[in-house]
C-alpha cells in the first residue's frame, strides 16, 4: 500500500497536467491514501505520531501548489517524477524504521524526518509568496498558513517534555512571524524569499532541537547559504 500511494501521486499529478480538471477530488483522494497508509505502516503506534501524518498531509499539498504554479510544462511531469520517488523513499524509511519503536527517536531517523520537513516547506513558502505576489492572495493567509506548518512541523521534531516543547515552539513562531513578513519585502523573487524562510527556520529549529556542537556547522551553513542567496538575487548573478 504505501508505494500505492507514490503511484497515485504521480498518475494522479499527470493526469491532472494534461485533462486540467479534477484537482478537489485528486487532494482528497491523496489525503486520505496519506491518512491509510501511515495507519497500515505504523499500526497500533499510529495514533502516537499523528503529528508526522499532519506533517505528511502539508508536504503533499506544499508540493501540488508548487506544481500548479510552476509554469513550464515539461518541468511539471519531471518534478512530479521525483516528487513520487521521493515519497516512495520516505514510505521505505517509515516502513524500516517502524519495525522498532525504538528506532523511532533514532538520531538516522530525525535527521532524514528534518530533511523532508525542510524541503517541503521550501517548495510551500515559496508557492505562498507566489500566490501573494502574483495572484494577489492577502499576505496574512499565506503568514497563517506558514506560521501552523512552522508549529506543527517544529513540534514534531522538537523534544523534551510537552511543556519545554510548547515554549520552544512560541520562540519560533514569534521569530518566524517577523520573518514572514521582513523577507516579503525584499527586492527578491518568490523562489529566494521562500529558500531564506527556510534558510531560517532550519536554523532556528536546528538550533532547538540539536544543540551543542553541531550548532557551530548549521550556522556556518545557514550564513553562506544566505549570502548566496542574496548576492544571486540581489546583483542578477
């Protein structure tokens, strides 16, 4: 079933490309399949991570607006390509890691669970300032939007006790919230201003969840990769 589910999204993802029809019954159809196939993965410790499940549903929907947006048509069926790869290699991950509990909390594991996270909510946040900047979407739907991803997904990485999560996840959407905002006014396209929200919330959750000595390296990444970011976008290199 769950590499069902991979197949779906690709065939699906097509056939919506080509008929241009469908799209309300293709997102529930997909929600669902997302919904079932952690419940036959994770069976009676399904309940348990109905946190990662949500995650699962936002990253799908993250990735079916960036492709509606995307304009060149050869570019959607590629991405939709890899997108269904990508989901049948998280489905593999989850099956491998739910023979043991325990594996759950492993170190392998969150970091492969961060990774996806993080992705998605590149391809998301960047399709949000899309749909402000080009469809004329009110900017505080695209914030709340954002803002609940950046909680759901935060708390699903962070640990600890719920209330030393709780407070951690406050932190982050008040420094988020600012963010979303700041970086809507800078002089760069929709596909930067969602890479430098990402570029932050990986750096700010990073720093939450895994501190210590592994904090020096994100903040190495995280201030190259923003000055990057910006020299490219701001001087058209």
């Amino acid at each position: 079933m769950p590499f069902i589910s991979s197949i779906w999204f690709l065939a699906s993802w097509w056939w919506f490309f080509y008929y241009q029809r469908g799209v309300g019954i293709i997102a529930i159809v997909s929600a669902i399949l997302i919904i079932l196939t952690g419940r036959f993965i994770a069976k009676s410790q399904w309940w348990s991570l109905k946190g990662m499940w949500l995650n699962f549903l936002w990253c799908y929907f993250g990735q079916f607006l960036f492709l509606l947006l995307l304009k060149t048509e050869h570019w959607r069926y590629i991405l939709a390509f890899v997108f269904s790869a990508l989901w049948s290699a998280v489905w593999f991950l989850v099956i491998r890691y739910s023979r043991n509990v325990l594996l759950w909390q492993s170190k392998d594991y969150l970091v492969f669970r961060r990774f996806w996270y993080y992705f998605n909510f590149w391809l998301l946040s960047s399709s949000a300032y899309a749909l402000v900047i080009f469809v004329g979407l009110p900017m505080y739907y695209s914030a709340a939007v954002l803002l609940l991803v950046v909680l759901l997904s935060g708390y699903d990485l962070s640990t600890g006790p719920w209330h030393t999560r709780w407070l951690n996840m406050l932190l982050l959407f008040f420094i988020m919230l600012q963010l979303v905002l700041v970086i809507y006014f800078l002089p760069v396209n929709f596909y930067v201003a969602g890479a430098l929200l990402s570029l932050w919330f990986f750096f700010i959750s990073d720093s939450i969840v895994e501190a210590g000595p592994h904090f020096l390296g994100s903040l190495t990444l995280f201030m190259l990769a923003n000055i990057v970011l910006l020299a490219t976008s701001l001087f058209n290199l």
